[in-house]
C-alpha cells in the first residue's frame, strides 16, 4: 500500500470507459479549438508577461524597503548610542556636580568617548550661573577653563554685557583644539537660546538644533540632566532640581554616510522636528526618477530615503516581454498540437490523472508548508504501527511544538509567524532521513514520524538534534533583527492499538516538557497520565490554600560586601500544602501564574512582609525587605494600589520596601510598565531589577525605569571564579549601576571564592547560601536579630563606659 492508500480511496475518480468518443466532428470545430487554445495561450501570456513585471516591480519595492528599514535601523542605532553617552555623562554630572574639566576629560578618555563616537566632536556640561555667582564661577574657571580665557589669562564673558544670568560650558572635552570657544562664551545672550535652553529645563525634553562651524555643518543637542537622575513630572521640580544639560556637538554627516555603506545609488535625509528644533540633514544624491519613503523613527525623527524603483510594466522588463513572445510562440504551438491530436484518448485520460493528483495533493498536504496534514499524518501512523508489528520493529512519533509562538504573531503580525512556520518546516524537514515522515498537524504544532525498520538513532537523539537546529536565528524579511524560536518536544514510542493513542501519548510527553520549562523533549511513560492529573489537583487545592492560610513566608538574608552586616531581606513564599507538606515556588507559582491568583497571593505577600518588617522595625532592626512582583502582576494597575494597601496596613516606612522586577518582565510592555513603576516609585519605594543581565535591555530603555539596584542573576555570579566573561560581565554592570547612580546585588553566592571577586569587582550587597538559606521570621529572629541587638547593646555599653 503507498503512503497516501489510506486516505486517497475517498479521492478515487472513476475510470473512462473504452473506447473512442468524438468531441467534435470535422476538421473545422477542431480549428474553431485551436484557435480558441491560440487565443486563450495568448492571454495568459499578457497576464504572465503582466506578473512577471509586477513581481520584479514588487521584488524592487521590496528591495526599496529592506534598504529603508536597514538605513533606519542604523540610524535609529547612532541616536541610541549617543543617547548612551548622554546618560553616561549625565550619571558623571550626577555623582560628580562639582568635576572640573580636568577630571571631565578624565572619566572621557577613561571611556573612550572620542574613540567610540567618531562623529562626536565635543561634548560637556552647560549650565545656569546667575550674575550674583559669577564671580565665583570666574574664579574656578580660571583655575580650570573649559575653554579659551582672555589674552591676560582672565574669564570675559562673550559677549559682554550684564545679564540677569549666564549659560556657560562648565566642562567640556573638545576633538579638535582649535575649535576651542572662549570659556566665557555666554550662550543665552540671545533671546533665541535663552528661549531654547530653558525649555529644554522646563519640559524635560531634548533639543536639536543645526549649525555650522566653517565648512561644516553640525548638530547641537542639549539634554537636560536633574539631580537623582529622574526626570520630575512637574515644571516646578524640574526647575528645582535643574543641575545643567548634557550639550553634544555631532557630524551628521558621518553618521549618514556610513548608513549608506553597502546601498549604491541611494540617497538619505535626516530630519528631527519637534516644537521649535527643527534640523535636516542629507548624504547621497538624489537619482533622476527616485521614489521616496519616509519613516518615522517615534522620537521626532524621521528617514527619507530616495532611490530609481522598478515599473510594472511589461515593455520595460526584458524578462516579461521573453515571456509574452514565448508564450505566444507556445500557444501557437499548442493549438497545432492539439489540432493533431484533439481525438486522442491518451491526452484526455493524462489531463484527467494530472488534475486527479492535483486533488488528492490538496486534500492530503497543507497549503501553508506543504507538509502532509493531519488526514495524511494519520493515515501514515497507522502504516506505521503495521508494519512494526509485521516487523517486529519499534517506531516513534514526536509532537513539536514552538515556544511562545503567540508572541511572534502578537508583535511582529500573523504575516511574519506564516512565513516562521515556513522556514520552520523547511528547518525540521532538511533534517530528518528520506525515511522519517513530517506533519503538520495545525497552528505552531508539527508530528514527526521515525520508522523503526531504519532506526539508526534512538528517538530522544533525533529530538536533540531538532531541538539543536531549532536553537539557530531565523532571518525573516520584515523582521528588525534574526529571530530566536525555541520548541519543545514530546516522545511516544511503541506499538499502540489506532494511531489517536500514539498521538495522545506524545502529546502528554509534549505537556510535560513544556511544564517542566521549555525548549527540552520528554519521553512519554504512563506515570505522566498521574503528572497531569497531579497538577489539576494543585490547581484545585490552590484555590482555597489562601483563604485556609496554608501560604508561608520564609527570608533570606542580605548583606553588605564590605563589612558583612546585615542589611535587609528576601521575602520569599512557600505552600504547606495540607497532605503533601511544605512545596516549592516552582511547584506552585507558574499555575498561579496561569490561573490568575498570583494577583490575590501576591497582595497577601506585600501586606505580610511589610507587617513582618514594621515589627522588626519597632525592636530596633532598621533593615529593608525586598518582594518579588511577576509580570501578571504588573499587566494590572491594582499593583499601585496594593503596595499602598501594605503600607498602610503595616505603617512600614516606604523606604524600606523593595519591589523586585525581573528584567525580562520590564520589556514586556515598556510603557505600561514604566508608568506603574512611576507610580509605585512616587509612594517612596525602591524598584529594584531581579535576574538583571539575563534579558535584552540597553541604556536607553532602562533609564526609562526609576530604578535604585540591579541584581545579578546567580548564574552570573556561580561562574564569576572560572569564566573570565562572567567576571568582565558583572564588572560591567557594575559600572553600569555606578554611571546610573545604582546600587548592585549578587545573588546566589555559595562559596568564599565567589565572596572575594564580587568585592574585587565592588559589588554593593550579596546573598545566598554562603550565609544562610531563607529562614522563617521566628528562626531569622532567634539566630540573627537577637544576637546582632546584644552585640549593638554590649558595644553601646563599653561605648559608655569608656
């Protein structure tokens, strides 16, 4: 029996009966139907020669819009880099209010900024000086010009005059010296520039501004920067807390010209429009007949791009007019040929087996991938169950399905997921022997099916290499960046009695292997029929674990590096569950996750650890807890309202209150996520970043975030004593929390090893299993707090005493 026996005898067609049947008698209906094949072939030349000039029109278009995108993204990417600088400054500026410029052009040469921004030209720190002050300013400026004094080596204001105020450069790091400006250069005497740095002061908001200097022309941009590093929400903070603004200075030009590496005969404009900044730049010459597209880059900027875009016309496309004469050449060939043999039964008989393959291919394949459905998936399982029990041969079946393949059609459209499953199946299918069978059975879900007759590696080894080849990017036409698409397996092996069980039975391993994390493969064994109806049982017995206070907190201790004092703790919850005893946060937290409750219990948690804490508190122990919020969570704006709930109810200090955050939850939905966290921030709670290092954040998107620590995730800080990159890594972040203003916790540190590094690296705070495991309040009592007051009491005495 072939593959398609099964399900193809519902397609059967019935046969011709013998003999010859005359269509049409005499020599001239047979001419009246070449003429009409003639007419009809020359049609569908047209139309051809027609869509071969239109595709080669959209495949330019498509050309046109991939060089687009790419020229955006590389603009898009020089605006955030330099946005990096400016919170790199800015974090300067906030530690250092005081620098002098020598010390200015030190932390710049010691971040290479010259170097990695090779169309910066100069940057520094602009500032207010009211008339009253300036005589002091003169005097540090003389001491330390930011730029050119005058001939007698004094500070002149330029131009001169007596202002209310002063906007001078207090440091600034200059590529070219020459282009140095006097150091009193006043940059308000205009009522233009007054009007443009004080509303960037009074807004928050970058200004862009064009000029030119000689030959060149450059781009001005003034950042404002506040002390704290948090831009405040009203006119009155921001003018409050006002330190200065970042001023840049940059070459457009160099910029746009390497966005045009690689695209010839195109050219740019780049353009920022908001209120009053307004600043277009160009590079490349614009071609005779150029079309153009513009983006917009969200932020006030935009990209046209101009460049010669194909017609769709068949007469300007040597491809499409080869097509029309040959098509009409074949058609005329085609008429004769069927003059000739319009009475033959042979060429009815193929015409009508070519369109009965066609059917039985539609009926049993899917029109997406072209891969055998599930009608012919089912069909080829029983096949195969056949002939392993005529063989005595034992085959497999794997269910495949994507990871989290909702988000790719939430966030890139359904388009882009078709064209992933696309290059899915291709992937799955370019792996597998001739002899191995793949489905797909609907959605993200494919079946794959091994043969036991030439089994030449166990099932779990080909789920590897799947698994293995799935791992690689996609690159996918419309996509920003290559795509990372995980899966995840189930395995039935064996003979089963019909082709649903075997089905059934990989797709309970497949359940398994996604609860048990993702992206891996499970064998199925009967106990996992047990698993799952473990979890419904969880599932049912959580619904009342709350309201039967079967919920526990347990703390894990935090410590200062330097010293090693304690300094706040962990919440961290646990389930005493009421027959199986005390369970685990990943026993229980993802169907709380699932199912919703995680915002009830999660409440509770707040409102029991701020209670714990206050009375901590009240004996004395002045430490802070930390409490972790997940993402369905933060997807609901009740999350502000139970914070404030918590301190209310415990009369906790909001200082002491950690929200922890993981960072990959942060990305999830940048803006909502933001606003929340302004929010909860605003009631005087600290956010802090849990996992930090693990996701996909960069300095623009979590200055976006009023952030106070950034905690290393432990796999991070297990590997800082045996990989170098682990080591460089946490030092960066480091650096990155101390350029932010931020404080750094290591998590999970287990050994005396990883204690020493961590502080060669200056990381603020620790925890883990080197000191203590999480400990209930009354053992954390007993064994820490209490000793720790006697030793504050006894060293108050001598203290006394002495």
């Amino acid at each position: 029996m072939s593959d398609d026996a099964g399900v193809s005898k519902y397609l059967d067609v019935p046969g011709l009966s013998g003999g010859t049947h005359q269509v049409f008698k005499g020599r001239r209906a047979w001419i009246a139907v070449a003429v009409l094949i003639f007419a009809v072939g020359t049609a569908g030349s047209i139309f051809a020669g027609l869509g071969v000039a239109h595709n080669a029109s959209e495949k330019s278009h498509k050309s046109f819009d991939a060089t687009t995108n790419d020229i955006a993204s590389t603009l898009q990417l020089a605006i955030q880099h330099e946005q990096d600088l400016s919170v790199s400054a800015s974090g300067f500026i906030i530690g250092n209010p005081d620098a002098s410029n020598t010390q200015f052009i030190q932390w710049s040469n010691s971040v290479h900024a010259l170097q990695r921004y090779p169309e910066l030209q100069s940057f520094g720190e602009e500032v207010i000086v009211p008339a009253a002050e300036l005589p002091a300013y003169a005097a540090r400026q003389v001491a330390d010009p930011a730029g050119l004094l005058a001939a007698n080596g004094t500070f002149q204001v330029v131009p001169p005059g007596n202002r209310p105020f002063y906007c001078f450069t207090t440091v600034t790091e200059v590529r070219n010296p020459q282009a140095r400006v006097p150091a009193g250069t006043d940059y308000c005497a205009s009522s233009v520039e007054t009007a443009s740095f004080l509303k960037a002061r009074d807004t928050g908001q970058a200004a862009y501004e064009p000029f030119t200097e000689g030959s060149v022309t450059l781009l001005a941009v003034q950042i404002p920067v506040y002390r704290g590093g948090v831009t405040p929400t009203t006119v009155e903070a921001r003018r409050a807390t006002f330190l200065g603004a970042t001023g840049l200075a940059l070459t457009p030009q160099t910029v746009l010209d390497r966005a045009l590496e690689g695209h010839p005969g195109t050219a740019v404009t780049f353009g920022y429009h908001a209120d009053s900044s307004n600043a277009v730049f160009s590079s490349g010459k614009v071609p005779r007949g150029a079309q153009s597209t513009t983006i917009s880059l969200h932020n006030g900027w935009t990209v046209t791009t101009f460049a010669v875009v194909a017609s769709g016309g068949v007469l300007g496309n040597a491809s499409a007019l080869a097509l029309l004469l040959g098509g009409i050449i074949l058609s005329l060939l085609l008429a004769a040929l069927v003059f000739v043999l319009g009475t033959s039964r042979a060429r009815a008989m193929l015409l009508v087996g070519e369109r009965t393959g066609e059917l039985r291919h539609q009926a049993l394949h899917d029109p997406l991938t072209g891969l055998p459905n599930r009608a012919l998936i089912m069909d080829r399982i029983e096949q195969l169950l056949a002939r392993n029990r005529r063989q005595g041969t034992i085959g497999a079946a794997l269910y495949v399905d994507l990871d989290d393949f909702k988000d790719v059609n939430d966030t890139l459209g359904h388009a882009a997921g078709d064209r992933l499953l696309v290059s899915v199946a291709a992937r799955l299918e370019s792996t597998l022997r001739g002899a191995d069978t793949i489905g797909r059975m609907g959605g993200d879900e494919f079946v794959v099916l091994i043969d036991g007759a030439s089994l030449d590696a166990a099932p779990e080894l080909v789920a590897e290499r799947l698994l293995d080849v799935m791992r690689q990017p996609f690159d996918l036409d419309g996509a920003s960046m290559p795509l990372i698409v995980n899966a995840s397996v189930g395995i039935a092996m064996g003979d089963r009695s019909n082709p649903g069980d075997l089905l059934r039975d990989a797709d309970v391993a497949l359940y398994q292997a996604k609860a048990a994390g993702k992206n891996r493969s499970e064998v199925f064994h009967p106990e996992m029929q047990t698993e799952i109806a473990r979890r419904t049982e969880l599932e049912f017995a959580l619904r009342s674990a709350l309201e039967d206070d079967q919920f526990r907190l347990v703390y894990q201790p935090i410590y200062n590096l330097d010293d090693l004092t304690l300094v706040g703790v962990e919440a961290l919850l646990r389930w005493q569950h009421p027959t199986k005893g005390l369970m685990q946060p990943d026993d229980f937290i993802p169907i709380l996750e699932q199912t919703g409750q995680i915002r009830e219990v999660g409440h509770w948690v707040l409102v029991q650890a701020c209670t714990q804490m206050a009375a901590w508190h009240a004996r004395g122990d002045i430490l802070d807890v930390s409490v972790n919020v997940s993402g369905r969570q933060l997807d609901d704006d009740a999350i502000v309202d139970h914070v404030r709930d918590a301190l209310e109810v415990s009369r906790l200090d909001a200082t002491s209150l950690i929200i922890e955050v993981t960072e990959t939850t942060l990305m999830r939905n940048v803006k909502a996520t933001a606003a929340r966290l302004q929010d909860i921030k605003e009631l005087g709670v600290k956010i802090a970043v849990d996992d930090f290092g693990t996701g996909y954040s960069s300095l623009a998107y979590l200055r976006q975030f009023p952030v106070d620590c950034l905690k290393i995730d432990r796999m991070f800080t297990n590997a800082i004593t045996t990989s170098p990159e682990s080591k460089a890594l946490i030092g960066t972040l480091v650096q990155l929390g101390r350029d932010l203003g931020l404080r750094t916790l290591a998590e999970g540190v287990e050994t005396t090893g990883e204690m020493d590094r961590l502080r060669e690296e200056h990381v603020d705070e620790a925890q883990g299993f080197l000191w203590a495991r999480p400990l209930d309040a009354e053992t954390l009592e007993a064994q820490l707090l209490k000793p720790m007051r006697g030793a504050d009491h006894t060293a108050s005495g001598r203290r006394d005493t002495g």
